[in-house]
C-alpha cells in the first residue's frame, strides 16, 4: 500500500546512501507497525509500506544477493 500522511522528520536514510544530495532510500516505522520505504528526491509520489516480516524478508534476501530472482522468506 503507498502512504502520504506520514511525518516527514521520521524518515532514516539508508546507511549505504552517502551523506551529500537526496538520492537515497529512507524508512520510518508508521504508528500501525508497517514499515515506510520512500525516496528522499520524489517523497510526493509516497511511501511503500510493508509488514515487519515483509521488511525482514526484503532485506534478507538483498544480503543474500537473491535480489533477481525469488525472495527467501526469513523464519
């Protein structure tokens, strides 16, 4: 689902983004429990949310370099 009412001094940017311009992911965690991705230079179109285990699975399978191919769910 893509959120726009989400408070703009909650978003993190990633720690592989670099510290000059706004090209970078950022997340927040929303009241509800989801996870917000957005991207720091269009934050008008809004924010992907996702569940935690969404998230964790996401974020799992991009470390285990499974990001072209199926995701692998985390237990």
């Amino acid at each position: 689902m893509i959120r726009h009412d989400l408070p703009e001094d909650a978003w993190r940017k990633s720690s592989h983004s670099g510290d000059t311009g706004p090209n970078c992911i950022e997340m927040q965690h929303t009241p509800d429990e989801l996870v917000a991705i957005g991207d720091s230079k269009d934050r008008p179109r809004g924010a992907l949310t996702l569940s935690p285990h969404a998230w964790a699975t996401f974020v799992h399978s991009i470390r285990r370099g499974r990001s072209e191919g199926a995701f692998q769910p985390v237990s």
